[in-house]
C-alpha cells in the first residue's frame, strides 16, 4: 500500500503532504525534512527511486520526480510497483493538474490546497490506487466543484459576493 | 504582463530541467513574478469554488519570501495567532470559516500545532452544506488520528452521510471511513458500508470496497464474514470497480493462499479480457490496456501460482500473451513487463517463459535508464533463484551498476550479490561490500550491510585466515554498528575453530587471530565491540603457541585499559584476559613478574567506581597470589568451551550436613512435604510471637487453640492454612459430620472454630507477618509466612502458585478416583484434595506414593482414631503397609540421608533468599516440581528432592504410627510439641525424634 504522498519545492519546503497512516504533526515534519535531505543530495540522471528503509522503517521505497521546482515524492511497501508508482506521479502531476490548471505550477498547488486535496482523494483511498483514469478523475472534481459552488449558492454570502467568486 | 506567463510547464522528466544556480535565480524572479499576478489571477476567481482569499494569498507570500526559518516560524504564528482570534468569532459565514480551515490545514502542514481549531473542523462536518462538510471532512481526516478523542463526535455524523442521498456526501464520508474508523467504531458503520456495495454509483461502490479492505487491514476478524462480497464485486459490471477489489484480495490472498485457489480461471480470464483490449478505451493509458489492472492481477496470478504446478499451468498462456504485447517503449509497459518477471519467477517454473523473462531482464539492463536497470537488477535477483545459469550472461552489467553512481542502484546490487554468493565468488562480494560499507555514512544501511558481510563470511569462508580479517575489517570500520551477538559468535568460533577435528588448524587459527590483532591494536579508536574481542582473545590464547610473552601480551592489554579508560566494559574484558594470562603463567611453573604499568593500573582498578571492575580487580589480586595447583584448577587453559557444571544439589557440601546431623540437626524437609505440618506449626509459632510482642492479643487467640487441641483434628487447621478462603470447608465438615455422627458436635465446633480460624488469620497476617520476617528465627518460617500470605506481595503470590502446580502435579489419577469414589465428586481443586487426604490417605499409602503433607497424616491418622471401627480398618492396613512401602528406598537410605541434608541446605539457602530474591525460589521449585514428575526414577542423581520427600514421609509417618497410640490426648500433646519443635531451630529435633521414637 502507499503510506505517503509528499509535494515538495526544490527548497524543501512542503507544499503538500498526506499520510495514509497516522503520524504525528512533528513526525511528518521530520520525515519530510530527511526526505528533502536525500532528494537535494541525488545526482542528476539517476533512477528515480530510493530505498527509505532508514526513514520510513522496514519494507518502505522511495519514488520520486522533479517537475520543475516540485518534488513530487510517493512512499509505499514492497506490495506495489515501482515503476506503475512513477506512472501514478506523472498522472497525478502531469496529466490531473494539468488539465485542472492549463499550465500547473507550484503556486496553483500552494492556491489550490483544498483541491489538491480533493484529487488525491479521488485517486488514493486509503492507501490503495483506486482511480487510474484522468478523465474521470476530472469528471469527479469538477462535479464536486459544481456541487460546491451550488450549496455555496445557498448560503448567507451576499449574491453580489458569490456570483463575483464563482467565476 | 500575462496572468499565465510565469507558469511553468511540467516536464515529463527531471532530468530535462538543471538545477543549477542560474536555474534558481531565474526560479526565483519567476517566483516574484508569480506573486504580482497572484492578484489578477484573484480577480479572475480560481476554477470551480476552490477560492482562497487576499489574507491566504499574502500568508503564503510572505512564507514563501521568508529568508530564514525564523522569520517563516514568527509568520506562520501571528498567523496562528489571527485564527485563533476569528475562527471563535460567532456567525462566520461558511466561506470564511472553510477558508480558515483551510489555512489551519497549512499551517499544521507546515509543523506548527493547530490543534485549537480541531473542534471546528469537527463541527464542519455536522454542516448541511456539501462545500462546508467536505472541508471538515478533509480537515478532520488531516488532522485526527483514529483514536482521537474526538472521533466520537464524527461516527454519528459518518453513519448520517453513508444513508444520504447526495453520492458526494457518501463519498466523503467513505475518505473520512477509510482514515478514521479503529477497530472498535467498525461495527457501527460496518452495515451501512456493506449496503453501499450495492449502490448504483461505481465511485461509492468502490469506495466502500475499499473502506472493507481498510477494515480488513484494522481488524481482519470484523469482515472475515464479508469476504464473499469482495468475490461478489469481481464480477462487478463496472471494470474499477473490479480493479478496486483486487486490492483487498491481493491483501486476502497473501495471507491465506489456499483458500483463493478457485479463482485462478477468473483471475487468469479476467487479465485475459484487459490484455484483449476488452475493457473500455478510458481505462487505456499510454497504449497499454488497463495496465495497472494488469499489474495487480500478475501480483496476485504470482501468489497463487507459487509451488501450484497445477494452478500456474492455465496462467502459462497469458503470461506469455503479455510478455509480446507489451510495449517496451513506455515506462508502463516496463512496469508491467518487470511484473510479468516477477510472476514467473513465484510461479511453477516454464522455460519459456523464463527465457522471455530472461530476455526481458537483458532489455532492462542494457537500457539507458536507470529506472529499467534497478528493475533489471532487481528482476535477475528473482529469477537466479530458479535458473542461477542466467546471471552470468549479464556479469558486466551487474558489474556496471555496481560501479554506478546512483546509490539507490548499488545497493540493489548489493543485495543481488548477496543473493548470489557462492564459495567461489564470496571473497571478492565480501571484500566489495566492505569496501562500499567504508564509503558510506549512512548508519542504518552501513548496519545492514556489515551484517550481511558477517552473515556471508560465516557462511561461505574459505579459509580461517580470511574470515579474521575479514571479520577484523567489519568490526574495523563498523564495529559500533555491528550486533554484540556477532562478536560472541566470532569469539565462539575462535575458541571452537572450525569443527573439525584438526587440533592444529585450530590453534593456527587461533595464532593467526592474535597476531592480527596484535597489529590492530597499534591502530587508533578502534570499536568497543572489537576491542572486547581483541582483549578476550588475547587473555585466552596470546600465550598459547609460545610466540609472544606474557609480559608483551599482559603491556598490550595495559595499553588498551589506559587507552580506552573510559570504557568500562573494555577495561573489564582488559583485567580478566591479563588474569587468564598470569593464571596459565603461574599454572606452567613460571615466576610472575608483573609490569609497573600493570600495577598502577591494578591500583586505579581497586579503587574503582564501576563495582564489576573493582571485582575483576580484587580477583586478579588473589589468584596472583594462589599457587600452581589451585590456579590450574580456577582457570585451566584453553577450557573456555568446556562446560561448566553446575552441581545444583550442591553435593560437596554432604559431607559437612553428615557431620551436621549427627551433631542433632534437623534433616531436610522438602517444601510440598512440610507445608501441612509447618503450617501449623507455624501457627503456633506466630501466636509464640504474637504473645511475645502483643501481649494482650495473646489471651484472646490461645482459648480457642486449647479447645483444638482437646478436640478438633488439628487436620482442619492444617486444611484451613492451605485453603485460602475457608468457607468451602464447611460442606466437607458436614459431610464428616454425617457420615460420623459421633464426632458431630465435634465437627460443628470445628466449624465455628474454623470460621475462628480465617477471621484469626485474616486479621493475623498483617500483625504477625512482620514479625515472622524480623523475627527470622528458621527459614522454615519464612517459608510459611509466605505461604500464608496470599498474593499481598508478589514474591509470595509467587511461592504459592508453584506450590499450587505442585500441589495438582502430585495428586495421581488413583487418588482422584478414590477421591471421587469416597467424595462423590471428584478432588480436584486443592481444597478438596488438602480435605480429601483426610480420607484418601490410605490410599496414598498403598500406591505407595510420596507420603503427601506430612502434617495432615498426622492429623487424619488422629481422625480415624476417632472414627468408627470401619475406617480404623480404613487406616489400618496403612498403618501395616508404611513399612513396606518404604522398602524400595531403604536399600537407599545410606544415600538419601545426605541428599536429605543437601536439600535442606539448599533450602535453607534458598529459602532464606526468598525474602530477598524469588528468582532462586522460583529456580529451586522448579526443580522440585520437575523432580516430581521423575518420581519413579528416583535413582536419577537429579531427583533428590523426592527422594527426601520419602524420607520427610517417613519421619512424619512415624510421628503418626506413634501419636497414634490409646492416649488421644497424650498424642494431641505430642504433636503440638512436635509443631512447636518443628519450627525451632533445627537443633532441637532429635529430641523430638527421641521423645517419639525411643
């Protein structure tokens, strides 16, 4: 199963971080710390996976990718692929939030934290692969989002406000 | 400027961006950029509902400008501070109140405490509006743990949203399911869960296959019953939905292959369908067909297949159907294809299917990337198992990944290696894997693999000389890292050598081994784990071939004590290797001179802090000054594998309990064997105390004592100090009471008295216990003041549950039998059979057991006096068979007088260690009781115990032939004597022998 998916910028700092297993705030905050740490210190053409055994205990590998100042890092145990690991980050990253934003930068996904979110969602459910389709995995967000934007109608936000807010 | 300009285009790969210096700073004018047209892109409104206001956007502007992690730590806690304010202000509107949610999310992403704002997100998900409720949906599911307290204020709110109609206010509560239900809220949701499996959305049935398989993860016992729903779901029209199953069944199928084996044909037809291309075109991705369908079914096909010749025929096909189609352009046709490998590998071997996985691995280890090279390597480790010939066609490659620079691909060819050491091969991997362990610095890995080396040297060494210096190598450089198992091992097989017969290969090994170290020691800080071999090493054999003097060993050893002061167990290992070496010095005829250094160092070591030391320190000063004859027999030569004997029955000291005895000392009485009768006595002791240190008390207990003597059996007492609790006692009594009607009103005084009894003892046992320990006359006593209290403190708890065991170990099938026979029921508990002896005793007799609790024949031999003719006659052949009965061990008694004596000093030492260490009373008991089971094999040296059990038998059985005489009350007397003497200093006893016996 996955245990982790981290977003990272190229600085270390965490733009985005979900644990299937429950860690404590501190723990998450070390665990992306030393993640960072052995991304920064990976040459480049290198393959894209690390054994995190020393920081993620027994049975624990590494996959990651760089998309421009992101580190896009997936934790996992032996039960999965590494290389299908990689495909799910480039769908993740390159396809899902390329078509939610056109052109995706690290600023989209700092803005766009809840949505983030709600992908992931989409895709990962406790801890297991469950949607691998893009096209569906928009489907589901953008009717969320249209959901949303519908109850938000509802509530006591000035009409002026919210006609202004969705689009 | 553009509101988009600054986006920057994600790349496939990260190879294609450099991240140089000029990279960064061009980054970070794009990120100025960025910032400035954060504005416009607000005004713009983001997609879909997803809005952050100006204050978020200017939070994560100044985070992003902050120079130091100071100034992003003071920013981020105004912040803090902000919300803590608004987020309690009444009536937000939800907006807002999302929008601060959102904002504590970052902020506790970013490792500060939002906990004050938990509750709000809880609250959020009582909320009617799906924006509102799916964002404390996400909160709650970030924030909490399963076992928050706060969870049970979200279950009620989780088992609203699974029945509703919306399928999104489902499917959140599903995410929240799947994260925040622990083993014991499951039951609570668990039905609605199990209904939603059949709901006409694919994306909530789904996800609540995966709610199940999370449960199933939590607990597997709360949905073992539900496993035909997620076989039911295989067949689902929807292929996600399928897809989503196997998931759980993968996990299902790890751990209970058999079980699964039906579904070979569906698991094999269903990856037949996606390879075909039979699923929709959605589900493709890159040109390939379902692949991740595909991965996980090869994973599964992998399980069942595994040493099935008959399961892994019908996957042969497809397997093979996949190895062609697959596209080994793309990264997810690589995917697939390594799982392909992987399946042949785990399934019943096919050669042509290993040949296709064969040439498979060949295309990933000449690839480029090294992506495919890590499969590749990490594929050939699979597939050496079953055709160990394909590793050599691909020697280079392995020896190029070897040499490669990206760690992550060394290592996995580290442990391809490993995998593949052989005799042959294991010096130059061994000497690889030292040589990479040397150059890393990360500990966790240089442990691992250290151990890997030791694991393979062991293994595979071809040669003593080799494996030393290898092993000196490892402890060299990862010493500290390496298990303390690992050096006791290496010392072990110095000491051993190599289990062959050659006395000389092994004392070459030996020489070898102390010359290394002989030049290790000239190296600095070396690991305290190898210095202890080094020292042990040298104190057992550096002197052994005559090639270095004791005087240049015992100043190497001095050097290392001064070198490493600071090492205690060092310095420990340092003084005992220098006794071994004036030991054998003195042990061969030579004078001992010992060096100035030495002395000094003796001197510091006297005086030393560490108590180990100090000890090691004075030993070495007394055996310096032993002779050749006593110190050849502390520590002769090279006996370090000789086992030590340890002679628990302690039979040198029979001599000295010989002479003891005859000088009137009391014989041993094993514990099972005297608690009856030291009860007592011991009662009589503890009012002895009680009249001594209360005088008023005295009175008040002696009274009803008087009219026990006159009357009661002293067998109830006896009874009463075994039982713990006296009531049962009472059905017993008047049992006795109706079937000797003559002793009834006896009987019912004993009930009262026996009621006495408990009251007396329950209030006894805090006043007089100290007084027993302080008092500390006999450890006998001790003994039975335990015995008396019951589990108000653990070392007594203790002696009484193995006296308990012991206790059930010794009532035998025949005696249950009588028991039943005579009881009507059967004596199993140790109440019954503590009363049952009254009248099962005879019967004890006659099997000719081990006489139990002496005291209690007393008591019931007493009984039966009383008792009609019918059981006299009960008791009378007893009375003719103790005689008899004895017989196989007369011819014994020579022996057993001093083994009594032996135990009884055992005993007497271990039982006085009781009050202080009931690990040794533990260590004697178990002895014993292990011992009863021997009974039989009583010539057995290590069953002493029994046979003093026979022997305090038979004194006790005596008192009774003797007590049993026409004067009820002359006998009442005597044995209240008896008890009293018994609990007295041992001393005292052949006078009571003399007074029953002569």
């Amino acid at each position: 199963m996955i245990k982790a998916v981290m977003v990272m910028n190229t600085q270390g700092k965490p733009r985005l971080a979900k644990f299937f297993d429950y860690l404590p705030v501190e723990k998450q905050q070390e665990l992306i710390r030393r993640v960072f740490g052995v991304l920064c210190s990976r040459p480049e053409n290198v393959s894209n996976f690390i054994e995190a055994e020393s920081i993620f205990g027994p049975d624990s590998r590494l996959v990651y990718n760089h998309f421009a100042t992101l580190y896009f890092v997936v934790v996992f145990d032996s039960s999965e692929n590494e290389l299908a690991m990689l495909d799910y980050i480039q769908l993740l990253g390159q396809q899902t939030l390329e078509r939610c934003f056109k052109n995706v930068c690290e600023l989209d996904i700092v803005f766009n934290y809840s949505k983030i979110h709600t992908i992931l969602d989409e895709i990962i459910l406790g801890g297991q692969v469950l949607e691998t389709r893009s096209t569906e995995i928009m489907r589901a967000v953008e009717e969320i989002s249209k959901l949303e934007a519908a109850t938000n109608a509802i509530s006591f936000i000035p009409k002026s406000a919210s006609s202004w807010l969705s689009r | 400027m553009d509101a988009k300009s600054y986006a920057i285009c994600f790349k496939p790969s990260s190879s294609a961006l450099k991240r140089s210096n000029t990279t960064r700073n061009w980054y970070r004018v794009a990120k100025l950029e960025q910032l400035k047209t954060i504005g416009r892109e607000l005004t713009k409104g983001s997609q879909g509902g997803f809005y952050q206001s100006k204050e978020f956007l200017d939070l994560v502007k100044s985070i992003g400008e902050a120079r130091s992690k100071a100034e992003e730590d003071r920013i981020v806690l105004s912040e803090i501070e902000t919300l803590k304010r608004r987020i309690s202000e009444p009536d937000i509107p939800k907006r807002k109140m999302k929008e601060y949610i959102i904002r504590l999310v970052y902020v506790e992403m970013l490792g500060h405490d939002a906990s004050f704002g938990y509750i709000h997100a809880v609250k959020m998900i009582h909320d009617d509006s799906l924006l509102v409720k799916r964002t404390g949906y996400l909160a709650v599911t970030l924030f909490l743990n399963e076992d928050h307290d706060l969870i049970i204020l979200i279950v009620n709110t989780i088992q609203k949203d699974l029945k509703s109609d919306n399928y999104l206010v489902v499917c959140a509560a599903l995410n929240a399911v799947c994260k925040l239900i622990n083993e014991e809220t499951i039951p609570a949701v668990l039905p609605q869960i199990v209904e939603l499996l059949a709901h006409p959305k694919e994306a909530v049935r789904k996800k609540a296959i995966m709610a199940l398989h999370r449960f199933y993860q939590k607990s597997p016992s709360s949905v073992s019953h539900l496993v035909s729903n997620f076989r039911k779901r295989l067949c689902d029209n929807d292929p996600g939905v399928m897809g989503a199953t196997l998931c759980p069944l993968f996990d299902l199928i790890t751990n209970d292959v058999n079980s699964y084996k039906d579904l070979v044909i569906s698991f094999v037809s269903i990856l037949k369908q996606v390879a075909e291309r039979r699923l929709p075109k959605a589900y493709d991705y890159h040109q390939m067909p379902a692949p991740f369908i595909q991965i996980k079914l090869l994973k599964i096909l992998a399980l069942l297949g595994s040493s099935d010749k008959q399961a892994s025929e019908n996957m042969y096909t497809v397997v093979g159907d996949i190895f062609r189609k697959c596209d080994s352009s793309s990264n997810i046709g690589n995917a697939v294809l390594y799982e392909c490998i992987c399946c042949v590998s785990s399934i019943y071997p096919n050669p042509k299917l290993l040949e296709s996985a064969a040439d498979a691995i060949s295309r990933f280890l000449k690839s480029d990337s090294h992506n495919l090279k890590y499969m590749g390597i990490d594929a050939l480790g699979r597939l050496i198992k079953i055709s160990p010939e394909i590793a050599e066609q691909h020697q280079l490659a392995v020896i190029d990944c070897l040499e490669d620079p990206d760690d992550t691909l060394k290592r996995k060819t580290f442990e391809l290696l490993y995998k593949m050491t052989k005799s042959t091969n294991v010096e130059v991997i061994v000497d690889r894997m030292i040589d990479y362990m040397n150059s890393i610095n990360d500990n966790h890995y240089k442990t691992e693999i250290a151990s890997r080396c030791v694991e393979l040297a062991e293994q595979f060494a071809p040669s003593n000389q080799w494996f030393i210096q290898t092993m000196n190598k490892v402890f060299e450089h990862a010493g500290d890292l390496v298990n303390i198992k690992v050096a006791h091992n290496l010392m072990r097989l110095i000491a051993e050598g190599f289990g062959e017969d050659d006395d000389t290969a092994d004392s070459q090994l030996r020489s070898s081994a102390v010359e290394s170290y002989l030049h290790i020691l000239g190296e600095p800080k070396l690991p305290s784990v190898f210095l202890q071999v080094i020292c042990w090493v040298l104190g057992e054999y550096g002197t052994a071939d005559g090639k270095y003097s004791a005087s240049y060993i015992t100043g190497k050893l001095c050097d290392v004590a001064e070198a490493y002061s600071n090492d205690e167990t060092v310095k420990a290992y340092a003084v005992t290797a220098l006794m071994k070496i004036y030991a054998f010095e003195i042990a061969a005829g030579r004078k001992v001179d010992m060096l100035p250094e030495c002395h000094s160092l003796m001197e510091e070591f006297l005086a030393s802090h560490s108590t180990d030391l100090q000890q090691r320190a004075y030993e070495l000063q007394a055996v310096i000054g032993l002779d050749a004859h006593a110190v050849e027999s502390i520590l002769p030569s090279d006996a370090s594998c000789e086992d030590i004997e340890v002679d628990k029955a302690l039979s040198f000291l029979n001599d000295y309990i010989q002479e003891a005895i005859e000088k009137g000392a009391q014989p041993y009485i094993p514990e099972s064997e005297r608690t009856g009768m030291l009860n007592i006595s011991n009662f009589r002791n503890q009012d002895h105390h009680e009249a001594s240190s209360h005088g008023l008390r005295f009175e008040a207990y002696e009274l009803p004592k008087q009219t026990v003597q006159a009357r009661i059996p002293p067998a109830s007492l006896a009874s009463t100090e075994l039982v713990p609790v006296p009531e049962p006692m009472y059905p017993r009594e008047s049992y006795q009471t109706t079937t000797v009607p003559s002793v009834s009103s006896d009987a019912a005084s004993t009930e009262l008295k026996l009621r006495l009894d408990g009251v007396q003892k329950r209030w006894g046992r805090q006043t007089h216990f100290p007084s027993t320990s302080t008092s500390n006359s006999t450890s006998l006593k001790t003994v039975n003041g335990i015995t008396q209290v019951d589990g108000s403190n653990t070392a007594n708890s203790r002696t009484r549950e193995t006296y308990d065991s012991r206790k059930q170990v010794e009532i035998s099938p025949e005696k249950q039998k009588l028991a039943a026979s005579l009881f009507g029921g059967p004596s199993k508990t140790e109440k019954k059979s503590a009363t049952g002896h009254k009248s099962s005793k005879p019967s004890s007799h006659m099997v000719k057991s081990h006489a139990p609790k002496s005291s209690m024949e007393v008591a019931s031999e007493k009984t039966s006096v009383q008792q009609p003719p019918d059981l006299l006659d009960f008791g009378e052949p007893t009375v003719k068979s103790t005689a008899p009965s004895l017989d196989p061990f007369k011819d014994l008694e020579g022996l057993l007088e001093p083994t009594t004596q032996v135990s009884s000093a055992v005993n007497h030492s271990s039982t006085a260690a009781v009050t202080k260490s009931p690990d040794i009373m533990g260590l004697y008991t178990e002895t014993t009781a292990g011992a009863h089971h021997k009974d039989s094999d009583i010539l057995s040296g290590l069953s002493n115990p029994p046979m003093t059990n026979m022997v305090g038998g038979t004194t006790t059985m005596q008192v009774a032939q003797s007590s049993k005489g026409p004067n009820l009350k002359d006998s009442l007397e005597k044995d209240a004597l008896v008890r009293q003497m018994g609990v007295t200093p041992s001393s005292q006893n052949p006078n009571l022998f003399k007074d029953i016996l002569g």
